[in-house]
C-alpha cells in the first residue's frame, strides 16, 4: 500500500494489526471524470476511500434534473452510511475528475471496521462536525441572499491550507455550471455572482487558476469562514 493509511480521518490512531488488515482487503479503482461510481437507490455494496481526486454527491429532483450538492476530495470516505443502516444508496456520486479509489467491500466494513473503536470514533466525529456544518448551511441558505448564498456555497467547497491561512482555495475543476447546480442558480447568473464578487474583493484568481476566498472579508460580512 502506497498510502499511510492513518493520513485519512476514517482511520486515524488504528493499531498496526487492523492498518495492515486494510492493505491486504483494499481494492484500488481508478475512474474518469464524468464517470458514476454508484447511484441513488443502489444497493450498498461497498466503502470507498478517496487515494486522489474529487467526486460530487448528486441528488435528482422528481423532474430528473440532477443537483450536486457536496464534493468530496482526496482522504475523505464515502458510503458509510449505507453501510451502517444497510439502507439503498440515499445519493449518486459523481467522478469531478480522474479519481483514484480504494474500495472495502460491505463485509469486511462491517465485521472488521465497525467492531473497531477507533474507527467508530473517527465516524461519530466526523459525523457531528457534518450535522454542525449542515445546520449552518441550512440556517445560512433560508437567510441569505443570491450572492452570499453562492460565496456561502464557494467558501463550504473550499479548502484552507496552512502556509496561507489568509485565504482559502476552490478546486480549479469546478466549473461555473457546477457552482450552479450546487447552488441552484443559472449558469448566467452565477458567472454574474463570481464577477461581482471579484470586482468587490472577495475573490481573486491566482496563477494556478484556482478561486481564492479573502477570509477577512468573510468575517467583515458576518459570513461562514
């Protein structure tokens, strides 16, 4: 296994024996972008973990039109849910770009990962901070207006990273058609949004074209950071 498998949340402070149990169960797929890895209402048949890439989670509406409204990035898990209740798959998910997935099979997760208590604490964490982070989401959505709701849909998609604590960074593949969907506007109106925001200084562009979120103005607008 070419990945320290404790660097992913889901088995943060596993003893050795069960990291090296892993290894030998995990099975690598890589996917391209635009490819499903399972679908609404499928059966849970497996546990993914993100090696390298990004997937959107997708909802469809009763008219079928598809609506992404969360990504999911490298050292994130997914399908645990389905794996726990044994309940048909509640989202599609999406491959954002090429992607590069280990897969535990529903058996092994469930007698093995789930008998383990540092797993389940790595779950319940990361579940509350999930139920927190929606809550906020829910509260700011019904409040907000067009623009916050979009820079509120940008902000919760970006990343921070530590040598720039300033800022923080939207994937580069994230298309103004996909903000879209995850926010429910148009595709128009959205690249409207992004302009303005940029001409107000609460975006910028840098040279890897990635979208860069000023956290200060964040703050100085009452803004989810």
């Amino acid at each position: 296994m070419e990945y320290n498998l404790t660097d992913f949340y889901l088995f943060k402070n596993c003893q050795k024996k069960l990291l090296d149990e892993i290894a030998e169960n995990i099975n690598i797929r890589h996917a391209i972008s635009g490819e499903i890895i399972f679908s609404q209402g499928d059966i849970p048949k497996n546990l993914y973990i993100v090696l390298d890439g990004s997937l959107y989670v997708t909802e469809f509406t009763e008219d079928g039109k598809a609506v992404a409204h969360d990504l999911i990035s490298k050292g994130d898990c997914f399908g645990e849910i389905a794996i726990i209740d044994q309940k048909l798959r509640s989202a599609s998910i999406l491959c954002a770009e090429n992607v590069k997935l280990g897969i535990l099979s529903s058996h092994f997760a469930q007698n093995v990962l789930l008998k383990d208590i540092n797993v389940c604490t790595n779950l319940l964490q990361r579940f509350t901070y999930i139920i927190r982070k929606m809550n906020t989401q829910v509260f700011n959505l019904i409040t907000a207006s067009a623009k916050k709701r979009l820079l509120f849909h940008i902000s919760y998609l970006s990343e921070s990273r530590n040598d720039n604590p300033g800022k923080k960074f939207l994937d580069k593949s994230l298309s103004h058609a996909d903000l879209a969907s995850l926010s429910g506007m148009t595709r128009e109106t959205v690249s409207r949004i992004i302009s303005e925001l940029r001409n107000e200084g609460f975006i910028s562009n840098n040279s890897d074209g990635e979208i860069e979120i000023i956290i200060k103005k964040l703050s100085e607008n009452a803004l989810p950071k």
